[in-house]
C-alpha cells in the first residue's frame, strides 16, 4: 500500500487511539481473573488482536460487541496444565515479553513464535537467566523466536538485566502474585521506568499487589488472586504524538481521550512541544473528554532525553526537522530492537525528503532542513510510517509513504484521522 500526503495545513479534533501497551497488560490480567472482565475503550489494531488470541489460546472467552467493549471470562492457572501450549504473538514485541513469563502457569512446553519483524528481534539476552533462575528450561533460535519453555515456575530471589526495556518484567511482575511462594527481583539498569508503572497501577486495579522500591527491587507476595473488574482503556500517548507534531508544525490540532495524569511515558511529548515554542493546551472537550490542543507557533530545537520513552524518536523527528537550530534526543541505543533499526531507517528515510538526522554516540541530532518531496519507505514500521507523513505536511511537495499499511499495528484509523485533519 501507498499513501501520498501533500502538504498543507493541519485543523480539527479527532479521538486518540486506545493505548495498546494498556490493552496488552489488561488483556493479561484478565487472562489470570477469576469471574468477569469488563474492558472497555478497546480498540482492534494489531498487537491487540495479538494479545486477544494469546488469552484465548489459554483458555480465556472474550467477545466483543464492536463498539469499543469487550468481555472477558477469564482461565486463572490451572492445577492440571495442559502437555503443551503454542502462543502466537504476531509481530508484538510486548506481547511476547509480556505473556512469556506467565505461560508456563499454562502448560509444562510452552512455544513461543510470532512473524514478520518480530522474527528478528532478540529476546534470550533478557529472558534466559531469569527463566532458568525459577527453574524454567529456556531455549531459542540463536537468540531469537521461536523460543521454548519448559518446566514449572517457582518463587524465587531472581536478578534480571533491564538495559532492554521493562516488557519482560512487566509480564513477570504480572506472573509472581500468583505463586506459592514470596519472590524477589532485583533489577540493574532499569529502562522505560514509567511502563513499570503502568502495570503495577494495571495489577492493582485488579487485586494484585506490587511492591517497588526505586526501581531496584520488587518484593511480591504470593498467594494472591487477580478479581475480574471493569477496567478502561485510555488513549494512547504513543500513537497521538505524531498527530500532536501535526499540529505544531501544520496548524492547530486536538486531541481527545488523552489523560494528562497519565503513566505512559510518552506523554512527555507535551514537554517537548512546549519545549519547542507550540502552543499547548490542556483541558476538556464539550463532550467532557479530556482535550490536548497543539497550535504551530516559531519552532526552535530542542534537547530531550527519550531514554525512557523510545517510541517517540520517529514523532520528534518529524518535529525537528522544522525546528530553528540543530535539536539533540537521547536514547539512541533504545532503538535498534524495535520494528526496524529505527536510528538507521530515520537516517534514511527522512534523509530522502532532505532532512539532515545524523547519530553521535546514544544521542540523534537532526538540524533545521529544507524538506522536499520524495518516495520513503516505511521499513513496515508504523511509527517511521506516521513521522513521515506528518513531517510531509510541512515539506515543499508531496511525499509518498510506501509499506504505509504497517500503522495497523498500533492505529489502524491513522490514515483516516490524518484526512480529516487536513481536509483533503
């Protein structure tokens, strides 16, 4: 699929995507519920529908009524697992890291295999040690999926790497309360602190009891049960961020559904748009929705360290390519395990519409660019997808993303949304 955009100005309101690292999470804990689970402002991208047949796979019922809410009758573990279990992951990285260290609750041989990009990403370096600390035969294709689980999970006193990202503590974080025993984790490096947040607060709101202290050690007490709940899903930080650029660059753009107290990481976009000299406004749309409003204003460069919000480098690339002055973001080495090499695909795809985006050491310097028209490729990485085509609207002719169909992974309605606001 191709999608050319033109540019021009940016107007209008439109609904933030459902957040779908809150969907996974909550898609997870209602796998582990006792009764009912009633998950509303559920939207389907793909990593979802991942996360969907996962639970499903593991004996969860879920329907949804096509209107945003979705019931599920949730398979807390059983006593008999079954021999063997094999969970399709899609090509969601969080949903294999997250569901990882709950499936063997599930089956004694636990397969885990997913396609597409998510074939070439790694996860032995984050998951072998603490899978072999509680007593699980961990093993893999070089590194990489399919991987296989063997064996039963015990409580234990368990370190674990989080230089890679927090994706597989969360699903073990999810997993402990459920335990016979006491467990402890230690953690070194700890990356994208604020997703941690978002599933002890996820855990939580569904009986389970997560101690944090600073990041460092998690004291989890087991026995505990998870109890079904009505839990909703806010919008999502991530996905908006682009749409939120649009209007910094192109016009004057609102957003609907985002919730400025938020624990997603990736709300700190409204830092750096400020940063940047837009106007931002927070406050409550006639609906009585929470609203984001971003208006162009004189755009200079900034400093940010995303560190512990990666999904945001593509959106504030767009951002400073428009941007008076050389802008510098932090967390490069945050990027090279997601849909695509994103530090290299940035380089050259924005490097085709003649931006100048350049890497030194873990930071990324983009300077102030004449843009132009071209044809980009979206490496089927929806969030390289969604930065080129609102850094289009500010270039000097049309640009054509190639692959764009990708941004069904997080925001199927992207293309939709980006049409209205532009009218075009």
């Amino acid at each position: 699929m191709q999608t050319t955009i033109t540019p021009g100005a940016a107007s209008g309101t439109v609904f933030a995507p459902a957040s779908k690292s809150l969907a996974q999470r909550a898609l997870a804990a209602a796998l582990l519920c006792r009764g009912e689970t009633t998950i509303t402002g559920y939207t389907e991208s793909d990593d979802a529908k991942a996360a969907l047949g996962i639970i499903e796979a593991a004996g969860a019922y879920a329907t949804h009524d096509g209107r945003g809410t979705l019931t599920v009758v949730g398979n807390p573990p059983p006593l008999a697992r079954r021999d063997e279990l094999t969970l399709n992951c899609g090509e969601s990285g969080l949903s294999a890291r997250l569901f990882a260290p709950l499936s063997p609750l599930y089956a004694r041989e636990v397969t885990l295999n997913g396609r597409g990009s998510l074939m070439n990403r790694a996860f032995g370096s984050m998951m072998k040690s603490p899978f072999e600390q509680m007593g699980i035969r961990y093993s893999d294709n070089g590194g990489k999926l399919p991987a296989k689980l063997c064996g039963s999970l015990s409580a234990a006193e368990i370190t674990i790497d989080g230089s890679g990202g927090s994706q597989f503590l969360s699903g073990l974080l999810m997993t402990l309360p459920l335990l016979s025993g006491n467990s402890l984790v230690r953690v070194e490096n700890l990356k994208s602190k604020p997703y941690v947040d978002l599933t002890i607060d996820t855990a939580s709101k569904f009986g389970a009891e997560i101690e944090n202290e600073n990041y460092n050690r998690f004291f989890v007490r087991g026995g505990q049960v998870y109890s079904g709940t009505r839990f909703n899903i806010e919008g999502d930080w991530s996905g908006a961020s682009c749409l939120l650029v649009a209007g910094a660059i192109a016009g004057n753009v609102e957003i609907l559904n985002l919730d400025p107290a938020s624990a997603q990481a990736d709300k700190a976009i409204v830092e750096v748009l400020r940063s940047a000299g837009a106007t931002v406004r927070a406050g409550m749309s006639g609906g009585g929705a929470s609203s984001i409003s971003v208006s162009k204003g004189e755009l200079k460069a900034f400093v940010f360290d995303a560190t512990d919000s990666p999904d945001l480098f593509p959106a504030l690339a767009a951002l400073a390519v428009h941007c008076r002055g050389v802008s510098r973001i932090k967390g490069v080495g945050r990027l090279a395990g997601k849909e695509s090499d994103r530090a290299a695909t940035l380089r050259s795809e924005f490097g085709k519409i003649g931006a100048t985006v350049e890497t030194d050491g873990d930071y990324m310097i983009v300077g102030e660019s004449r843009t132009h028209g071209a044809t980009v490729d979206s490496h089927n990485d929806h969030r390289i997808a969604m930065s080129l085509a609102v850094a289009a609207l500010a270039c000097e002719s049309a640009v054509t993303v190639e692959n764009s169909e990708c941004v069904n992974k997080s925001y199927p309605e992207f293309w939709r949304d980006l049409q209205n606001l532009t009218h075009r």
